[in-house]
C-alpha cells in the first residue's frame, strides 16, 4: 500500500500541469509538422502535398521580408535592452531614499499591455501632431513617419518593444549585480583597481552568466513579436513591416491558408529551439546529475 | 576629479532618463485622459488643467462593451490563476519530495515546452477549439493562460517547498494524515509566499494577453485588451479622449498589482530564470 502510494502518488500529482502542457502546447507543436505537409483551409479536410508548403513560402518575397525585419528588430531590441538594462542595474545598486519607489516607476512598463503601449507612443509620434515628432522636428528637422515610411515603422516597433520588455532584462541583470561580493570588488580597489577595472574584472565576470540567460529568454521571447507591430502597422505599408508572427497570422486568419502557416510556424519554433538549444542542453546535463 | 564624483554624477543621469523613459507615456496617457479634446494634443503640453471626466463618462455611454470585456477579463484572469495555482502546487510539492528519472524527464519537458512561441499552436487549435464548442468561451482562455504559465509556477513553487521542513509534514503523517490533508494542511499554509509569487506572472499576462484572446474570442468572452483594440480603430479625430480613458481603466488596477507585488515579481523572474 505505502509502496504503492509512492510510486504512483507524484505522478498522480504532476499529471494536471503535464496534461494542460501536452494537450495545448506540445501536441498541437508538433502535429504543426503534418499540417505544415498538407494543405487546409481552417486546419481541417487536409490533403497531402508534401513540401509545397515550404516552396510556398520560401518563394514568397515577403515571407523573406518578414524574416529580414524579424532578424533586425530582434537583435536591435534585445542589445539595446541590455544597453539600456545594465547602466540602470548598476545605478540600482545601493542605498538611497527613493530606491523603492524609482525601482517600482522602471518596472511599470511591465504591467502595461500591448494595446496600451501602443496607444501611448502613437500619441506621442502621431504625425504632425505628436509631442516627440514635433520635439524631432524642431530639433531634427524630420518627423517619424511610421504609417508611411518602412523604416520608421521597424523603429517605433522597435522602441515599443523594448520599452514594454526593458523591465525584465532590468530585474534580472538587478539580481545578478547584487550578488556580487562586496569583499570582492573591496579587494580590487585595495589593490588599486579603479572602479571601470572593477567593474570589467569583477562585476562582469560575476554577472556574465545572468547576462547570457537574460539574453537568451529576451531572443526567444523577442522572436514572438506579433501585438505591437500588428496593432501599430499591421504590416504595412505593403506589407513591408511585417514580422514573422503577421506573416503567420495573415496566412492562417486572413488567407486561411494552414498550410503555408504551419510551415511558417514550424520555422519560428526551430528559430527557438535553436537559440535555446545550447541552455536547455546544459540545464538537461545538470538535472541529470542531480538525479 | 576622482571615481566617486564621477559615479555619483552618472548614477543620477541614468535614474533619471530611466524614471522619464519607463512613466512618460503612462504619465501622458493617464493625465490625458482628464483633459478635452482642445487640451490634448495642445503646443505646448499642457501639465496644468482643469481636469475633466467627461471622456469617461462618454467612454461608458459609447461603448458599452467595454465594460462587458473588463468584466470578461475578471473571469478568465481569475480563472487561470485559480487553474495554475492548484495544478502547479500539487506538481511542484511532487517535484520538490520525490526523486525519479520520470520526474527528472518530465521537469525537462516542461522547461522545454515553454521556449515554443505561443502563436504556432493557435493554428491546430483553432479547428480543435471549434469542433469541441469552445471558441469565444472563457474557458479556453483560461486553459490556455494556465497552460503557458503553469511551467514557471510550478517552478517557483517548488523552490519554495523546498525550504519546507519534512519533518513537519513526517509529525502529520504519524497522526494518520493522508497526504491530501498534508498538503492541505501543512504545506499550502507555509508556501502562501511561494502561491503569490508563482501566480503574479499569469495574472499580469491573463489581465494584458492579446494575440490568443483576438484568435479565440468573437463576441461573447471578449476581454477588455480586445475592446481597447477596437477602440484604438475606430477612433477618428478628436476621440483620444475616449481611448485614453479606457487605456487607463484598463492599466490602473494591475499597475497597482503589479506595484504591490513587486518583490515577488524579481523573487519571480530570478528564480524562472536561473532554473528555466
């Protein structure tokens, strides 16, 4: 009876959080791979046509624009985030009246949804209207036209994201500076390090490993992007702005097209699973070890 | 001049343009939403107003349903935190007390599923979701919410039942306690901070989620993000009022949340991202 209860009690109690993560996450994941081989209009009366899909799409110059702007507003995203992420953690660590409430006001963005963000920076660069175009105009002599200009569009994209994004990069690198010992970096300075060598040698080292997770869930989280370039542009003009998730959205929700939307969406996972591949690799070796 | 000058001087720069980057626009919304429509986009910005709440109340009379989907987002946002903190708990007390090369492979999967990018599943879902009658329902929100959130709540949980004695739970099981009432008992009242702080994340993403909630709802469970959508499309000229109050009916109460559970948020975040 107790033997009995031991085996079978964990399982038991893993199984509710295993079943909502196969059956709406993992299966449909990986039945993705036979729709992406089939064609279907809403995902059903599906009819083999091997690769098609995937000639489909990779002939299709807009899928390739997707994937280019994909590419570009992430990794403009996630470096200027840890850009921007790294000053404010070291500027976070000490004490000083106000600590708790200027940390509360940089992770706001946090609880502020997509639809929310995008309004606030519409208001702000809406054209010949918006309180920074007109500051850039005066200044800069041009405005952000983001409803016309392709480039401009990829920008506000891009500011809105790592605006909404800025708060979790931030509370990581936080945690990870404010582990590093003091005695460590004291013994620096006794040492005459000055306090840029402190911060390259010590501080750096120590929070290195932070820094790559951070970046590693920024990159996977980054490539989902669909909420705001949707709502801001959605994708236009011409479809110029579009990222993969539009690109996915569209074929499957507009066109009914599943077939070149699962092949779509197959590629975003592999994106994933590769850029996750060498951290989910190490945590397997180390779960192993802990038995 | 010396380091400590230097550091002093940058210190206060970097708080400050990141105090003005992260509350300006939240600022500007929020204080925008009392204005009329003359003062809003007014050259220069206008700081001091007589506020008005007249956008609101016309919010109120002209979309109606905006209330319906903040009621909405109640439902599901509760739901999935209700759903994801039980399954979560009863996983992680699991994952915290028991040992086996099953276990281990399962706690891997579940690292594992989280890194796949939402949107894709919605393409085999939404046949599925429509045979089974659960389209535009509460109830797929809420399993797919607790779905994408219940890896990192389990998680969490289980570094925090970690730190629960079993000798106090071996005390209960001498009595004759089933571990239902141990954990019922025992531990559930011990990891209260453990609940809080694995649940913070799904309640922020249930209350703001947009994508799932635009593919699966049409009419009856649509939630407030979706409304604000809607609202953002159809307005025309001098209309910002009207958005700007319902973008801040919408943010306010879990910008509070979000304030009040700060701590547990970088407890959170910390933990998720070490482990996965």
């Amino acid at each position: 009876m107790m033997f009995e209860d031991r085996k079978w009690l964990p399982i038991i109690l893993i199984s509710p959080v295993n079943a909502l993560l196969a059956l709406l996450i993992a299966l449909p994941s990986v039945y993705i791979i036979w729709l992406s081989l089939n064609q279907s209009t809403f995902g059903s009366e599906t009819t083999f046509v091997g690769l098609a899909n995937y000639a489909q799409i990779f002939s299709d110059p807009i899928f390739w624009r997707s994937t280019i702007n994909t590419f570009i507003v992430v990794n403009v995203v996630v470096y200027t985030e840890l850009a921007l992420a790294l000053p404010l953690a070291l500027a976070l660590n000490t004490d000083f009246v106000g600590k708790g409430l200027v940390f509360s006001i940089l992770i706001a963005p946090y609880a502020v949804t997509e639809v929310s963000a995008v309004v606030m920076w519409r208001y702000l660069f809406e054209t010949d209207i918006g309180m920074f175009n007109m500051l850039l105009q005066s200044f800069a002599g041009f405005q952000l036209n983001w409803v016309r200009n392709p480039a401009h569009g990829l920008t506000l994209i891009s500011i809105l994201s790592i605006w909404i994004h800025l708060p979790f990069t931030l509370i990581i690198l936080y945690s990870a500076i404010s582990t590093v010992p003091v005695d460590m970096k004291n013994a620096a300075r006794v040492e005459g390090a000055t306090e840029w060598q402190v911060f390259r040698t010590v501080t750096m080292r120590f929070i290195m490993p932070a820094v790559l997770v951070a970046l590693m869930f920024r990159y996977i989280f980054a490539t989902r992007l669909f909420a705001e370039a949707w709502l801001l542009t959605e994708g236009g003009p011409a479809r110029l702005t579009e990222v993969l998730g539009i690109y996915l959205y569209r074929a499957a929700f507009r066109y009914h097209d599943f077939g070149a939307a699962a092949a779509t969406g197959l590629a975003m996972q592999m994106l994933s699973l590769l850029v996750a591949s060498f951290y989910l690799y190490q945590l397997y070796k180390r779960m192993q070890a802990d038995g | 001049m010396d380091d400590r000058y230097v550091i002093l001087v940058g210190r206060w720069v970097v708080l400050t343009l990141g105090v003005f980057w992260s509350a300006f626009p939240i600022f500007m919304v929020v204080s925008s939403s009392f204005k009329t429509h003359l003062d809003i986009f007014a050259v220069p910005p206008k700081f001091i107003f007589q506020p008005t709440f007249d956008n609101y109340v016309l919010l109120f009379r002209e979309w109606p349903q905006f209330l319906d989907g903040l009621v909405n987002s109640m439902i599901i946002t509760v739901g999935a935190t209700v759903l994801t903190a039980i399954t979560s708990l009863l996983a992680g007390y699991a994952y915290s007390r028991f040992h086996s090369r099953l276990l281990t492979l399962s706690a891997f999967f579940m690292i594992l599923v989280r890194m796949l990018p939402p949107i894709v599943v919605t393409i085999p879902l939404f046949p599925a979701v429509n045979a089974m009658g659960l389209s535009d329902t509460h109830a797929i929100l809420i399993l797919l919410y607790a779905a994408f959130f219940v890896s990192l709540a389990t998680w969490i949980l289980k570094t925090f039942i970690d730190q629960i004695p079993r000798e106090l739970e071996e005390a209960a099981e001498v009595e004759g306690s089933s571990v239902w009432q141990r954990l019922v008992r025992v531990v559930l009242p011990l990891s209260v901070h453990g609940m809080v702080a694995a649940c913070v994340f799904v309640v922020v993403f249930a209350w703001n989620e947009y994508v799932f909630a635009l593919i699966f709802t049409s009419n009856e469970a649509k939630t407030a993000p979706l409304i604000l959508a809607e609202i953002s499309g159809a307005i025309e000229g001098v209309q910002w009022g009207i958005l700007f109050a319902a973008a801040s009916v919408q943010l306010l109460p879990i910008l509070a949340f979000v304030l009040l559970v700060q701590k547990f948020i970088v407890t959170g975040i910390t933990a998720g991202a070490v482990k996965g």
